[in-house]
C-alpha cells in the first residue's frame, strides 16, 4: 500500500473532529427539544453591526427656504 500525504491526515482529522461535534450539536438538540428547555443563548458570532446609541444632530437655527 502507499502512504497518505500529510494533507490527507489532517483533512480527516479535520473531518473526524467536525462528525464528533456534529453528532454532539444533534444529541444537544434532541435533549432540548424533549426537555422543552431552551438553553441560555450564546451570540459569538453577529453579521449585523451593533446599534449605535448617537443623539441625532440638531438642526442649526436657520430655516430652509422652501
């Protein structure tokens, strides 16, 4: 037999280690939904930005010409 390359040992250790948490991730969610517990959430990760709390601008003294 010939010998993997080190890049195919790490892509399945890569992908032994992504098939255990993803068996985790579902035994996880099984136990929730029969608990009916919903579990404190966890944000890491957000693709909006967070709201800014900025007072508005107040508008000079001078009125506009309409």
């Amino acid at each position: 037999m010939y010998r993997r390359p080190r890049f195919l040992e790490v892509l399945l250790t890569i992908r032994e280690e992504m098939a255990r948490e993803a068996d985790y991730d579902v035994d996880f969610f099984v136990e929730m939904v029969r608990s009916g517990i919903q579990p404190a959430t966890d944000v890491r990760y957000e693709i909006a930005e967070p709201p800014t709390n900025k007072p508005s601008k107040k508008q000079s003294g001078k009125k506009s010409a309409k």
